[in-house]
C-alpha cells in the first residue's frame, strides 16, 4: 500500500470542509445551483504557493 501525503493546505481545506458540514450546513466545493435554499457555505479551491528559494 502506498502513503501519500496530502498538502498542509489540503489538510486544512479538508478540516473547515468537514467542520461546516457537522456544524449542519450544506457544503459544497463549487457554487451552487439557483434551487439550494440559504444558508450554504461554499469552500472553494486550494491554493499552495510554495516558493523555492535558492540557497547559498
């Protein structure tokens, strides 16, 4: 079985997504249709801006 490791900000998107849905809110990763009923909470993508820094 391989290990693979998920990002630090996977891991936090991750954590808030599923927070939201035990706090009872419906969660999605993109935008809804026009037809879902308020409140709805939507967690969009994941950004790692790793910058690599040469070192001397």
């Amino acid at each position: 079985m391989v290990n693979i490791r998920k990002s630090p900000a996977q891991d936090v998107y991750d954590h808030y997504f599923m927070l939201s849905q035990k706090l009872g809110y419906d969660t999605y990763d993109y935008l809804p249709p026009d037809k879902v009923k308020y409140p709805f909470v939507v967690i969009s993508g994941v950004e790692d801006n790793k910058i690599t820094q040469k070192q001397n």
